[in-house]
C-alpha cells in the first residue's frame, strides 16, 4: 500500500490538481453518461459518448497538466463566468435554511437583498449600503 501511495505522490507532484472547473466537467460527464443510459438512439448514445470521453479527457489533462499558471487563469475565468448563477444558488440555499425565521427582501434603491425578521409586522428597515429606509410587511 505505501508503493502505491508513494507513486501517486511521485506522480502527482508539481502538477496542477483539482479545481472548480475539474469539478464542473466531471460532472458533466457523469450527466451524459446517465442520460446516454436512457437514449434509444444509437446515434444520440454515440454523440453523447464522444463528448463524455472528450470531456473526460481535458478533465484528466487539466489535473495532470504542469502548467499551473495556464490551468489557474483558465479556472479564474470559469469563476468569474459563473459568479451571478453560483450567488443566486446560494441566496436560494440561504432563503431554504432561513425559511422559517427569517425573509430576504431587496432595497427598492440599489437592489441589495437583506435578511430581516420573519412575523415582525410592518418595519422600516434602513439598508446599510446605501442608506435608504422603506417600510416593508414581513
């Protein structure tokens, strides 16, 4: 076992590894591959093969790559692409654990969203970016 873990050692040093786009890719890959389960075409099932396999690859030649620098801006601008879609997963994650206490309402001013009390009847709340204050029914 310990050969074992010191050639994955060996092997991996200086190479680039894991990241959020590596993460998205192999789930891709495992989304075609399930939905390729269902296909009744066999030239769908192929296409939807092929992608996988490719996808699978650059995954594969992403982790193993040594050039780092390349590999981190490729996945900086991943990011950066999915910013707006992964902070609304995350407001709706926050809504869904604070259902029962708490609401998120929005500043009619600038658009911040804010967590206020839930059953509070009518407030004013002021928003701490921009100042404004409105009266909400929460």
């Amino acid at each position: 076992m310990n050969k074992l873990k010191e050639f994955l050692e060996k092997l991996s040093k200086g190479r680039y590894g894991m990241d959020h786009l590596n993460v998205f890719l192999i789930y891709v890959v495992f989304v075609l591959s399930f939905v390729g389960l269902f296909i009744n075409s066999a030239r769908t099932f192929n296409v939807l093969r092929a992608l996988a396999g490719i996808l699978s690859i650059f995954a594969i030649y992403r982790i193993m790559s040594k050039n780092v620098n390349a590999r981190y801006q490729e996945n900086i601008k991943y990011l950066k692409a999915t910013k707006p879609l992964r902070a609304e997963m995350e407001l709706l994650a926050l809504k869904w654990k604070d259902r029962k206490t708490h609401r998120y309402v929005k500043c009619p001013s600038c658009k911040k969203i804010m967590r206020v009390p839930k059953k509070a009847g009518k407030i004013k709340i002021r928003c701490p970016r921009c100042g404004h204050e409105f009266i909400k029914r929460v």
